[in-house]
C-alpha cells in the first residue's frame, strides 16, 4: 500500500540558474532552509515554476538528488514533476526519483502527441506510475499550457479505479466548479492541490486545503494566514488577506510572463538569487524590478 500524507501549501521551487543558464545548486540548501523556517513541510521540484521541460534528463536528476538531500536536514517532503518530456525520459526519472528517494510524483504528458481522452491519459499516468510503484504519483491538470482538456473528474474516478498508486491531481484551473467535482471525486487517501495562487480563500471555502503556488516562495506566512482564515470561519480576514495576495500577483503580471516575474520577485522579496529564467524566455528589466519592487513595499511584503 502506498501512503500520500503531504497536505497544506507546497511551493513549486525555482530552480536556481546561473547568468550562462547553467543550473546553480549551490543556493538549493539555504533555499529549502528558508521555506522550512517558514513553516512549509514540502516543495514541488520542477514544475512549471521550476522550469523542468527546458532542462536536460541528467539536470533534472541532479536537481532531484539537490532536493533529497537538503530534505535530510529540514525534513520537506519532496514531490518530482517528472511529465512534459518523451515518455522514455519521464519513465527513467520516475524509476529515478524512487531509487533517489524522493516522496512522491507529478506528471503530465509530453507536450507535443496528447492524450484525446480519458482512457488515453489514465494509460499515460499509468506507464509512470509502473516505473516508480512504491511512490505516490499525482496527475498534473494545466490546461492552459499543456492544453489537455480532458474531464478531469472522469479521469480521477478512471484513475482511482485503474492505478494502484495514483494519489491524486493539481489542478491548475481556474474553474473552482470542475474543482469541487474532482474533490468529491477523490478517496480519502488521495489528495487535490490547487493551482491557483488568487483562489487561495475561495477554493478553501469549497473544501479544498491544499495549494501549489508559486507565491508560496515569496509570501509562504501570508498565504498559510489565508487558510488559517478560513478554517477559523474569519471571512472578513481572509478576503482580506486574499486581497493582498492577489495584489501583490498584480503587481508581477503587468510586467511580464510567470516565471521571469516570479523568478525577480523572489530575489527582491527574499534575496535569495535565483537567476534569470530559461531560453527563449528573457529577465525583467531593472527598471520593471523596481516597479515591483515599490507597489510590493506599498503592500507591506518587502522591504
């Protein structure tokens, strides 16, 4: 029997590059060190956030050997994106990820031949699931850029139904009412982490308590007071603090794509040096650094 006990916010971790776009490992333990000081008991590597499918397969496992060992000494569970490659590469790094020692998957399929229906995309999720079968193995929902648009509560009951160790889905969707669906559709030892950072509040209001989320690295204390609101039935606080969160994702996305914005963000919330984002994408400006930085000042969220 194969256990899923993460829960709560898991922050999709950026994976730190050096100017040549080389990958920079050394900043990994002072940057898990951070997210565990702050009260976060697991991280997502390579995600979108982590920029995954523009790395190489050995990069990719040595960013999984990074995580593993810094999670020796801060005790984070450590779940793989191992999706959005050949599936040749994404059975190796799944079988990978189990002899590493990583705590569980995410995966989504190749980003070119999709899945057109669900019996396709349970036959995909169930080829990675075979290569690491003692690991609890999620399906990544992210229509938006992965541009599978299947039914996702069909696929989780066919899932359940088919893979012994499908434990569950991020749904990176903006349709909490799909989202509910898929919640009511999950077993108890299963779990659905929501995608979407501004729904924090909303989506805890509908049952659903877990959340991968970008901001998590930036503003992992503000987003737990978000669920605490909720779960304390303090309505008017966690519209509050929803409000801020959602402002201070505003004050990113007028100047660029997700990750660039996100990856600047980071070092002027933080200081921690994440570096630029891959090819073909392009860092902020100073001049669009400084404007972050100043409206996220305004907010109370950086010095």
């Amino acid at each position: 029997m194969v256990n899923f006990t993460a829960k709560g916010l898991m922050p999709p971790v950026f994976t730190p590059l050096n100017d040549d776009l080389t990958v920079n490992y050394d900043v990994i333990p002072n940057y898990a060190k951070y997210l565990a000081d702050s009260g976060i008991k697991s991280v997502l590597v390579g995600g979108t956030t982590g920029e995954n499918m523009s790395l190489s397969v050995s990069e990719r496992k040595k960013l999984v050997d990074a995580w593993v060992k810094v999670s020796k000494t801060t005790g984070l569970h450590i779940q793989v994106q191992v999706g959005g490659a050949p599936l040749a590469d994404v059975v190796e790094l799944a079988s990978y990820c189990q002899t590493a020692g990583a705590d569980s998957l995410l995966t989504l399929p190749e980003l070119y031949f999709k899945p057109a229906n669900v019996d396709e995309l349970v036959a995909y999720v169930g080829e990675v699931a075979k290569a690491a079968p003692k690991l609890p193995v999620l399906y990544y929902h992210i229509p938006s850029m992965s541009r599978v648009e299947i039914n996702m509560p069909a696929f989780v009951k066919a899932a359940s139904e088919r893979i012994s160790n499908f434990k569950g889905i991020k749904f990176t969707s903006n349709d909490l009412s799909e989202g509910a669906q898929v919640l009511r559709a999950l077993r108890p030892d299963q779990e659905m982490f929501l995608g979407a950072d501004t729904l924090l509040a909303p989506a805890a209001l509908l049952g659903i308590k877990s959340s991968i989320g970008t901001t998590f690295s930036l503003f992992p204390k503000l987003a737990q007071q978000i669920l605490d609101a909720v779960e304390n039935n303090n309505i008017a606080s966690a519209r509050a603090l929803q409000e801020k969160l959602c402002l201070a994702v505003e004050a990113h996305t007028v100047e660029g794509a997700w990750v660039p914005i996100m990856k600047a963000g980071m070092e002027i919330v933080t200081g921690i040096k994440v570096g630029p984002p891959s090819l073909p994408q392009r860092p902020l400006s100073p001049e669009a650094k400084r404007r972050i930085q100043a409206k996220l000042r305004g907010l109370g969220l950086c010095n």
